[in-house]
C-alpha cells in the first residue's frame, strides 16, 4: 500500500530542462456517494466514488521556463483568454502543499493557459477537471525528468497531486467509476488517491449517461472550504460518515449485479443527505431552488409512471444531474426537453455520459 513517503521525487534536479510545456484535457465527475467532511491535509472523512464525466472538461497547458534567480515560483492564469490574477493564491497554495513531493517544481515559473468545456458562471465547479489537469501536467514534467516512471505509478501520483489541489479532483484522471478513501470492502482503496473501480460492473453502468440541468448558474453560496469545515463540529458528522461508508458498501454489490432500483434509491439518498447536512449544519444553508424540487417531483412522477429507471443527484448546490442507464436514452432525453429544460436557467443543460478520464492533447492554444 502507498503511503504519502512513496510520492517524494527522488530523481536528479541537476539537469532540468530550460523550458517546456505539456497539456492535458481532464473532465469533471460526478460523485454517487459523496465527499463532504475532511481533515487536513485534505485527507476525506469517508470514502466517495464517483462517475468521471465526458463533455463536462476543463483543458490546460502549462509552460514551465526555468527560474535561476529565485527559490519560488512566478505563476500566471490564463482563463479562455483572460488573465486571471484572482486564481493565483490557490495555485501558489496548491504548490506550497505539493512542494513536498514535486521540489522540482520551485525552480520553474508556470503559465497556466486554460479553459473549460462549461460556461465559467455555469455553476459547475471546475476544481475537480481544473485541479486533476494541472496535476497532470506537472506529472508530465516529471515524467521527462524520470523517463522510467511507470502509467500506473503516473496515474496514482497524479490523482495524489490533484488531492492535494481539490479533494474530488483525485477523482478525475481515471474513468468510468472512481473510489477515493479507504474502504473495507474495496481492495487497493486509498484516502490519498483516487483508484478505478476494477471489479466487474454490470454492463448497464457503461456510458452512463448523465444530463446536468443548470438550474441556477449564481455563485455559490457555500464553497466547498466553508462546506467540509461545517462538518467538524456537525451534530450528525459521526452518523454521515457511517452511513456515506455503508452506503458505498451496498453501491459496491449494487454495480456488480445491475440492481437498478437499490442503485436509484442510494444515489438519490446520498445527495439529499449530502443537502441535509448542510441544512442541519450551524450556521445553515438551503441550496437547493424551487426549480431543483421541481425537477426531482417531475422525475419521481416520470418515474412511476413510466418504469423508466431514472434518477437525480446534486452536488453542493442547485443544479441536478438527471442520471439513467444509455439504453433508455431516447425516452430519457425526450422528457428532460419535453419536461424539465424548462427549469433550467436559459434552457441550459450539459448532455454529458461517464467515460474514462483525462488524455493528454497535442498543443492547441
Ligand atoms: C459536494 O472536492 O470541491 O462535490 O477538497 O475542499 O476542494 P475540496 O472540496 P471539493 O468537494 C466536493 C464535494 C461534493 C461531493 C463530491 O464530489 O464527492
């Protein structure tokens, strides 16, 4: 089992490139049984497995040009063409934080050039896609400086980085189905990085198809900082984390076997505990719109009405995400426009579908 000491660079700082750049497109996921309560340094308080979405991506180059004179690194952000000065404190965190492990990294001054698949005030949070490209482009630097690194030992460094950055972000470079933190039941499981699901799902998991619905595109009220550290003193923090771990377990037999009514009735259970936490918190929050209750009445009717095995989850916020299995896409799809594309600010809705991580791309910016 690896532990933080394995993921220290051990190789030779002398001959480091001059400059460089590498790029990597990584998607955002969508969590089943979510991560909500950590503790430092982003260590989850129970384990979380998510779907690793498609079209939902962010797509990052990083120039690395070597810095003589200094002993820190000079960051810039670019985002879909604008300078982004607000972004550079939690990317000099994110760095302070991997330092550790990445020491070649000080010796570079990074230029960040980025963009996202999604609208930037879509509501979508981008730290997951956003920290898990970064992460990787640092690993493709450090690739180059250790040309013996192996795919699966890459992989896992990249997910521990991305942790490191976003604790959902570890969730992104792998596809379909990612579990991050240690659980009993799950063989390899980790609190530092994120592994595939590698047992045998049933086949109506794949390409699984996941519609989020932009009910509200506001700023959240809640980041996520303020959100996991509500649930220190929570009332319920003991019972939740229990209960998210259980829930996981019960997922697990769920996947292999293609039960689909349990697999509705824990995803829909874990977003609206993951809500009801945040109601009960202290101070509390309501994140969820009128239209987010609209929508998950008008897929409970469709739902009984129909027999088709549709279902919600919601992340810390207001938007939905309308989850079915591919073969009941054309019926799906005709009653999300016909029913629901109504309660989506503008008519906005991303028709997204798992698939299986991040890729590095040839040069495009
Ligand atoms: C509700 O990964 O955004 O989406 O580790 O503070 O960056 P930080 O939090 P973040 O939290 C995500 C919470 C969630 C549930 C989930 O994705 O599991």
């Amino acid at each position: 089992m690896l532990q933080n000491k394995d993921f220290i660079f051990t190789g030779n700082l002398t001959s480091l490139p001059d400059k460089t750049s590498f790029s990597w497109k990584s998607p955002s996921n969508i969590a089943l049984i979510k991560y909500w309560g950590k503790t430092d340094p982003q260590m989850p308080k129970n384990a979380s497995i998510s779907f690793t979405l498609t079209k939902s991506y962010t797509e990052t180059k990083v120039y690395f040009t070597k810095n003589y004179l200094k002993k820190k690194s000079d960051i810039s952000v670019t985002l879909d063409g604008q300078k982004m000065d607000s972004f550079v404190p939690k990317i000099e965190q994110f760095l302070e934080r991997i330092n550790y492990f990445t020491p070649y990294l000080s010796q570079y001054n990074l230029e960040i050039i980025t963009k996202n698949s999604f609208p930037h005030s879509s509501g979508i949070a981008s730290s997951a896609s956003g920290m898990s490209a970064l992460a990787l482009c640092i690993m493709s630097l450090e690739k180059e400086l250790n040309p013996f690194l192996v795919e699966s030992f890459f992989k896992q460094k990249a997910s521990f980085l991305a942790r490191l950055g976003s604790g959902s972000a570890c969730r992104s470079v792998e596809g379909e189905l990612v579990v991050w933190g240690k659980h009993k039941d799950i063989d390899h499981s980790s609190d530092l990085f994120g592994i595939k699901f590698s047992e045998e799902t049933d086949p109506v998991f794949q390409a699984y198809q996941d519609c989020i619905l932009l009910v509200d595109k506001g700023e959240k009220v809640v980041s996520s900082t303020v959100g996991h550290n509500l649930m220190i003193d929570h009332p319920y923090a003991e019972q939740r984390f229990n209960q998210a771990n259980q829930n996981l377990a019960r997922l697990v037999s769920v996947l292999k076997s293609g039960d689909l009514e349990n697999f509705i009735s824990i995803v829909e259970s874990e977003a609206l505990s993951l809500h009801a936490m945040m109601l009960t918190s202290n101070p509390y929050f309501i994140l969820m719109k009128p239209n987010t209750l609209k929508v998950i009445e008008k897929i409970w009717r469709y739902r009984k009405d129909t027999g088709v095995p549709v279902c919600f989850t919601l992340d810390a916020g207001a938007n939905v995400h309308v989850l079915y299995p591919k073969k009941w896409k054309e019926d799906v799809n005709q009653f999300i426009e016909l029913e629901l594309a109504k309660y989506c600010q503008n008519n906005h809705m991303i028709w997204d579908q798992a698939g299986m991580g991040a890729a590095p791309v040839s040069p495009i910016f």
